[in-house]
C-alpha cells in the first residue's frame, strides 16, 4: 500500500539533486549580440499581437486599420494593460515565454529585460537609428545591441509665469547658469512670486530633475570603463547649484501634494520643470497662454531629460516578422504625426515634427526643440534601483546639512555596491 | 439489532462515530488544506530557496543558473542600513500603534456597552466606518486634514495660537502623524472585538464584586480585565501581526517619505522586489516573518490564561 512512496521520494530527490546541479552561472556573462536578423520586404501576414498601457492602450486600435490597409493578410490585436503591474506582467510573461509579438515598454526597463534575453535585437534593414532623436534611441541600446524602437518621447522644460516673468523685467530666456537663478531671483524680489520657482526636492523620480544639470555641467552617470561617475568634480558642481536653489530661499523644499499647479496660476510660484503634458493640466486650471516655457540653461551644454515609451519584439513573439513590420509601420512619420493627433504623444521621430500642428504651436516646438539635446540615463539593469539612491541623496542633500561633496561620495558608494547588473 | 452481542454494536457505533467525526474534520478543513498546498505552499518553498541564491530579474528566463550564496543575503539583509531605518520605523509603529489602538478601542466599547445608550447604533457604525472604507479614500481626507496652512488639524491649532507644523514633511512628525491615522483607522475593528468580550462576561460577576463594595475602577480591575483576557490576547496578536506588516499608509500618503523616515520593512521589501532583486527581498521577508511569529509567541506569554 505504501509502496509508491519511495518511488516518488526517489524521483523527487532526483529533481532536487538535478536542480541543485543545474545551477550556477555562466562565466560569459552578456555580450553584445549584433543586430537582429533581416526581417525582408513583402506585406506582414498573420496575427500580430501587441500589449500597451495607459491611453496608448486603449487607442492604438485607431491606427490598425491603416496598417491592414497595407498588408491585407494580417490583423492586429492590442491588449490594454494598466501601467500599475505593467512591468511585472511583463517580467513574468518573459519568464513564462509566454510573451505576445510586441509590447510597450518604458525607457528605463529596458536594460533589465534587454538583459534577461527576452528581447529581439532590432533588424538594421527595417530601422534606421538616424529617424530618431538619439536621445530616445539610446534608450533602446543595451551593451552596444538596440533592443527596440522610441514609439514617443517627452523632455523637461520651464514652465514660467508670464505676468511674474513680465514684472520682474524678463524679456527674453536666461541662456546660462547665473541668468537662470537672476532670473527666479527677479521673479520672487520683483515679479511678486513666493517662490521663483518650485524645483523638486529629492525624493521619487527627482533623479530626473538633477541630472539634467549634471550632464549639462559635463558629468555623468557611467565612465567610458562602465563604472559609476557620481562623484565627478562636474556632478558635484551641479548637485551644489541644485542646493542652491533652496539655500538660497528660491525654491520650496515641503510644497504639500497637488499645490504646484494652483500656485504657479496664481503667480506664487514663477516657474517649475516639466514635460509636455502639463499643457494639459494647466489648460484644465484655466492657464492656457499665461505662461512660457523656457529651454534648458547653458553650461558645457543646454541638456534636457528624454523619457517616453519603446517597443521592443520579444524573442518568444510567434509572428517575428509581423511584429517589426508592425512597429516599423508605426515608425513612419505620417503615421506619427497621427499618433500625436489621436492621444497627444509626441513623435520620436524627427521628420514627423514636420506636421504643422507640431511645427507651429510654440509650445509644442519648444519640445522638439529641446529634444535635440536631451539625454536618458544608461540601459543598466539595476537603474531603477541607482535612482532611488540617488532620489535619497537628494532629499538629503535639500533637507539636510549633507553638502552636495557628501551626497555625491555617497550615491558613488551605494551605486557602485549595488552595480550595474552586467 | 438484538440478536448481535451490545458492546460489538457499541464497538461498531463507536468506530462509526469516529471515522464520521474524522471524514467532518477533514471536509472542513479541507478548502484551506487544499488551496494552501496548491497555490501557497510552492511558492512559499521555492521563495525559501530562492532566498539562498543570487536571484535577480535578469535570470528569470534562466531561473536555475543562478549560484548558490547560502546566508549571503540574510547577512546583507542586517547590513542594509535602509533596512535597519526601516526595522526602527516598524518597530516604533508596533510599539506605540499597538497600545494606542487597544487602548483607545477598549475605552471606545467601553463607553459603548455602559454609558452611551443613545445612538450606539450610530457610534458604533461610525466608529467601524474607517475599517472598511478604503485607504485611498482616507489618504485623501487625511492629507487634507494635515495640510500645513489650510488643513482642518492646524487650522485648530491656531484657534489656540499654535502654529502648526508640516506634520506629513517633517521627518520627526510623519511617523507619529501616521500611528495616529492607523489607531483611527483600526480601533473600529478592536471594538467591536472587546464589545463581544465585553457582552461575554456574565453579569452576576459584577453584581458579586458590588456586594462586596467594589467601585467602578475595582470592577474594571478585577473583574472587566481579568474576564478579557482571551480576547485582548486575540486583538494583540491580530493588530501586532497587522502594525508588523505596515504598508498601506506609508504608501499612500508619505511614499516612505520624508528622508525614509516612514519607510516600513514590508514598504523596504516591496521596492526590493521591484528593483528585481528576488532573493535578497526573499530573505528579508523571512526576517519579517520570523519577527512576527517571535512577537505573536511573546504576547501568547503574557497574556496566556493563568492555570486554574
């Protein structure tokens, strides 16, 4: 009756056994894999699956129709997912190799699904890297092989009060360093503002806010050997200019949640960074045309932040060639232009921002302007984790005695143990 | 029936009885049993072992090619000082959380089963509110009450000409501010607990402890106290696994903020997890689960019923 235990002890002991075997990593760790194979000319055929969050999700359908058009043996379906659990249900699908052909992905998890091999290198003969603002593209290079296509694109500006500006005798955009905090200092001694502008003070994603200056200062994130550059001479000058802002009484280090957008209406606050959609946001506050927006200041450069979405083929997809000929399609200028149309994404193509409605609103140029010289942080694997690092430092950087000297030699030290995941 | 030998039937009725009693037994216990073993106890294991080895996301297509590091993690784990800040924050939560919210849900179905008989219906609905309304919702509400110049709590302090403070960004105030929002949030659930202890102690004790000239105190003492015993073990332990594990309010309304000074081990373990980083979130999960199950031991100590 007891019989079949033993049998069953057996073999699962032998899985142990096996597994415990099986385990240990490879010596060679990743290498550059080369571009993917050619895809080929001729119309895509089969069923072409794609996953996509938020308004992208739900209105990406809108531009199947002109991709069937074309290729009339293939249809396209899209699966909305919420932006909450996005990265995980990717994670696991990947895990699973249960991917579908294609997915949006944010710029900065490419490194870590680049790494785990779930992804397709881009094929050279349908893509061509020079389309796209190099700032975006970079997103999408993981250990020298590109993993994706930048589908849209978003960069910080100053969003500034017109009223503010114009009484503290601004006429034209500080170009550098010293201009740019003149300039807020007017805004609050004349301008009438509390504040002359409202700069993030650590915490979550202010990573995004300071490291503009840094690369504008010539710092950077990685070496050419790979390893941390945090505490630059360069960086550190930046981290000192951001915690001047505060220290010297321009910028609120405790703003409650949710208060930014009515005190920047009022003119208590004269100005704060930003990317594209809080056009949106203060066109709802009732604020359209009362403000500006200001380009990055000069110092070696004038850079930016460039965030966004990708999409990347997984190595799993069952249609592999439908889904770059699909991504590829969504590529193409015109069909950008309409994609800025339907959910107000802005091309990350260069040649789409010849579309009038993009060329001519002074707001909208100002980005693409900005998108020149704009950067993302390196496709390492451990990223997310550096940032929030640094998002500590910050805070204690704004909050604290920390000088910007310490905060640079400790984000140096936590980033460099926890490593870049290669 | 009459014809068998009686203590056969009886042995049989008995063995009958038993095996009944054993099949009920099972068939209760029998939908936890099974969907424990099927969907919790896998991942439980595997969670264990991976907490041994170097597991990140980057391997999850090759979850087996990872090294074995054996305590590694578990000695990263104590050397992690964000999670030494972290362990000091739960702590603090547990230690004035706990007692703030027994003893405030105490004294709440206290004045509810004696002295409040007008509108109890509406007391005790308002009182339980908060429980099941949902924390997005009270993140809201409670933010609004602690804005720094228009919020309800400050707007009140300066009636008495006190200027209050930023309570939610000053890293000193931030964690108080929230042990008093989870005692608020969580006493409804501890009074209706202690009012059905409360409505388990039989009258006569009292009326016995009155005959011998106790007073309202002397009762509370030596008679409510004593008789509550069993249900403030059960409360006690409920609230602290709960306070051990909390997350929910540094997550909605501090985001762990500011200067981690609300960041809690379970919040430290879900960011880990999303870094990726499996096995070391693994480990430190362990830590916490064998730091509730050393508390929970602890309060089974001092609150076990005294021997007859």
């Amino acid at each position: 009756m007891r019989g079949w235990i033993r049998p069953v002890a057996a073999l699962g002991l032998a899985t142990a056994m096996l597994a415990v075997a099986a385990c240990g990593r490879d010596a060679d760790g990743t290498q550059n894999e080369g571009p993917g194979t050619a895809v080929g000319a001729g119309p895509a055929t089969g069923e072409i699956n794609i996953w996509a969050m938020g308004a992208e999700g739900e209105k990406l359908s809108a531009l199947i129709e002109g991709f069937t058009k074309d290729n009339p043996e293939a249809t396209v379906k899209v699966t909305p997912i919420p932006w909450d659990g996005a990265h995980d249900k990717i994670s696991t699908a990947i895990t699973a190799g249960e991917t579908p052909d294609v997915a949006l992905i944010g710029t900065t998890w490419m490194g870590e699904f680049a790494r785990t091999g779930g992804l397709d290198p881009t094929p050279e003969d349908l893509i061509k890297p020079a389309d796209f603002y190099p700032g975006a593209w970079d997103t999408t290079v993981v250990d020298g092989t590109s993993y994706g296509v930048p589908w849209y694109v978003e960069t910080r500006l100053f969003y500034v009060n017109k009223e503010v500006a114009g009484k503290a005798g601004i006429t034209a955009p500080p170009t550098t360093w010293e201009d740019l905090k003149a300039a807020f200092a007017a805004m609050q001694d004349k301008g009438g503002a509390k504040w002359g502008v409202s700069l993030q003070p650590g915490a979550t994603g202010s990573w995004q806010s300071v490291m503009p200056f840094v690369w504008q200062n010539g710092g950077t994130v990685q070496k050419e050997d790979g390893s941390f550059d945090f505490d630059s001479p360069e960086s550190v000058a930046a981290l000192e200019y951001y915690k001047s802002f505060f220290s010297e009484g321009l910028s609120p280090s405790d703003l409650p949640q949710g208060s930014l957008e009515p005190e920047f209406v009022k003119g208590d606050i004269g100005a704060f960074v930003s990317g594209p959609w809080h056009i949106g946001i203060l066109e709802e506050q009732g604020a359209a045309g009362e403000y500006e927006l200001w380009g990055m200041p000069t110092k070696q450069s004038a850079t930016s932040f460039v965030g966004g979405g990708d999409l990347a083929v997984f190595k799993d997809a069952a249609n592999r060639e439908g889904a770059w000929k699909f991504v590829s399609y969504l590529s193409r200028p015109d069909v950008q232009a309409t994609w800025f149309q339907t959910v107000g994404d802005l091309p990350s193509v260069k040649s789409a921002w010849d579309d009038p409605a993009l060329k001519e609103n002074p707001l909208l140029s100002a980005f693409g302007t900005q998108l020149n010289d704009a950067k993302s942080p390196p496709t390492i694997s451990t990223w997310d984790q550096v940032a929030a690092v640094f998002d500590d430092k910050m805070e204690a950087l704004i909050k604290t005695g920390m000088t910007p000297a310490e905060a640079a030699a400790a984000i140096q030290e936590e980033a460099t143990s926890i490593g870049t995941g290669a | 029936m009459t014809a068998r030998p009686q203590d056969a039937a009886l042995r049989r009725g008995r063995r009958g009885a038993r095996l009944r009693r054993a099949v009920v037994g099972w068939g209760f216990v029998s939908p936890f049993t099974l969907l424990f073993a099927v969907f919790m106890a896998g991942p439980v294991l595997v969670s264990l072992a991976m907490s041994f080895t170097d597991l990140r996301s980057a391997d999850v297509r090759d979850p087996l090619g990872v090294n074995f590091v054996g305590l590694d993690q578990y000695a990263k784990v104590f050397g992690d000082p964000l999670f030494l800040k972290a362990s000091g924050n739960t702590a603090f939560f547990v230690l004035f959380g706990v007692p703030l919210t027994m003893t405030a849900g105490l004294a709440v179905a206290l004045g509810l089963s004696s002295g409040l008989t007008r509108f109890r219906t509406l007391f005790r609905v308002g009182y339980y509110l908060p429980v099941v309304t949902s924390i997005v919702a009270v993140s809201v509400v409670w933010r609004f009450l602690l804005q720094p110049e228009t919020g309800l709590v400050n707007s009140l302090l300066a009636l008495v000409g006190v200027d209050g403070p930023n309570w939610l960004a000053d890293p000193d105030l931030s964690l108080p501010s929230l042990v008093v929002m989870a005692t608020w949030r969580n006493l409804g659930f501890q009074m209706v607990v202690f009012l059905a202890g409360l409505q388990a102690i039989p009258q006569n004790l009292y009326e016995a402890a009155r005959l011998d000239g106790a007073g309202a105190w002397q009762q509370f003492r030596h008679v409510t106290l004593p008789m509550l015993r069993p249900t403030m073990l059960f409360v006690a332990v409920i609230t602290s696994i709960g306070y051990l594990q909390f997350f929910e309010e540094a997550y909605v309304m501090t985001q762990g903020g500011p200067l981690n000074s609300t960041l809690s081990v379970s919040y430290h373990i879900y960011k880990q997890f999303g870094f990726g980083n499996y096995s070391y979130a693994s480990a430190m999960s362990y830590v916490l689960f064998v730091a509730i199950v050393a508390l929970s031991l602890l309060w089974f100590r001092l609150l076990k019923r005294k021997e007859q």
